[in-house]
C-alpha cells in the first residue's frame, strides 16, 4: 500500500517549496491541500487530471476519509500544508489516524513563516551577544496553552521570540509581552503579513507600541511577529570568521 505525503509548501512565494516537494506534487493523483493557506501557484505543479480537495471545508473525519480511499486506491497522495507540517501544522492528529488504519506516512518539511519572515527583514534570530534562543510560540485563543508556557513566562527570557496566530489579540499580546520585564516598551519588534507571499507587508515598530500599530495596519491575521533585540542595529561579532579565532580549518592569527 503507498504512504500519504505530508509536504510543506513553504509560507508563500511558489518557488519556496522544496525540490523533493515540488517533486511529489508533480507525481500526485490526489492533493488535499490547505486552501486558505496555501498560495494556488503551488498548485501549478500538479498534473493534468490530479484531484484537487480543498481542506478549509472539511472537518478532520473528511479529511481522513479522503486520505484513505485514495491510498487504498493505489493512487499518489499528498496532503499539503503551509509552511512546514511540523509547526502548528496539526498533522500529529491525521498520522496518527492514518497508522491506526494501517496506513503509513512520510513528511517532506518546508519553509516556516517565521524563517520567511526573518528572511524579508535580512535579520538573524541567533546573534552574538543578544540572543541565541529562538521562542516559536501564540498566545492562547479558542486553543489553549500549557499554564507553564503562558506567554508572559516564555518572554521572562528576553529571547529572540516569533509568535503565531496572535495578530487579532494585539491588546492582549502587548500586555502579555511586557508582564514579565523579559521586554520593554522600547524592544523591537515587527509585523510581516504573508511573509514572501506578492503582497507581504513588513512593519518595524516596538513593544510598547505593537497594539497601536497592529490597529492602524488593519492586520488582524496571515501574520507572524517577531520580538526581540535582534531585530537591532548591536551585536558581537561571530567567533566563527574571527581571524583569531582557530577552527579544525584555519590557524588564528593576530596579523592582517
């Protein structure tokens, strides 16, 4: 029996999903992909006669249902999501299904929004004496969080920090962001709405002032945050290309 293909389809711009992505989409028979999600470019790499299934109408047992008859029709399947399956992507709960059905599953990752976005900004989450911890969270809406992982003690850190899904709560995530002192009014932060997508929309602005910001922009989704002081202008140096600094590759040396 053949496997269902979980295949991340990055967070927008077409050519951003991965070659071996790209490779099973050209092969499928069916697609079951998340259409309020996934840019319908994508869906350009799909053969002539590929069925097309469009999960932001199906409930999860629909899904499933799909999933299955196809695979026990012999036929390529693929189930695609948006971004990379393995953040928020809520593809634990269809595996799981899958397997106890016997059938089995691979997944090909892709492209996050909070890497896309961070590409956009040309920033780098991990600098040199500023952070080198990266926090992938949300606030708690309809889908709660674990007490240990409220916001406000995951910001306790300071961290470089991406928070998903949270974009319509902006009062209450300003709030939450600043509870714990990790944060200040004054650290950066940013707004990137479809990330890499022809669209995107990227706006710097600080804590103290994300609330504001969020209103004025009219964004209350499709949008990532970014927090945290890697978004600034100071930062060490790496260690890796001081000329000082000896590697298993190269000799430091003081001498230009």
């Amino acid at each position: 029996m053949k496997a269902v293909h979980f295949v991340g389809a990055g967070c927008g711009a077409p050519d951003l999903i991965t070659v071996r992505g790209m490779r099973l989409l050209q092969k499928a028979d069916v697609i079951v992909y998340a259409g309020s999600l996934v840019n319908p470019e994508i869906l350009s790499w799909a053969p002539s006669g590929c069925e097309l299934y469009d999960s932001a109408f199906l409930h999860l047992d629909q899904v499933i249902e799909i999933l299955e008859r196809s695979v026990k029709q012999g036929k390529n399947t693929v189930r695609l999501h948006t971004g990379d399956p393995s953040v928020y992507g809520a593809v634990r709960e269809q595996i799981d299904r899958l397997k106890e059905m016997g059938i089995e599953s691979d997944i090909c990752p892709g492209v996050s929004s909070f890497q896309g976005a961070a590409a956009s900004l040309r920033r780098e989450y991990t600098l040199p004496g500023v952070s080198q911890t990266v926090i992938l969270t949300r606030l708690e809406g309809k889908t709660p969080v674990p007490e240990r992982e409220k916001l406000r003690l995951l910001a306790a850190h300071g961290a470089s920090m991406a928070v998903f899904l949270s974009a319509s709560m902006a009062e209450r995530l300003q709030k939450e962001l600043l509870a714990s002192g990790g944060y200040d009014a004054e650290t950066p932060c940013a707004v990137v709405y479809k990330a890499t997508w022809p669209e995107e929309k990227k706006i710097l602005t600080t804590v103290g002032n994300l609330a504001q910001t969020l209103k004025e922009s009219g964004i209350r989704k499709t949008a990532i945050i970014l927090v945290g002081r890697f978004l600034g202008e100071k930062y060490e140096l790496s260690k890796l290309y001081d000329r000082t600094f000896s590697t298993e590759f190269r000799k430091g040396t003081d001498s230009f």
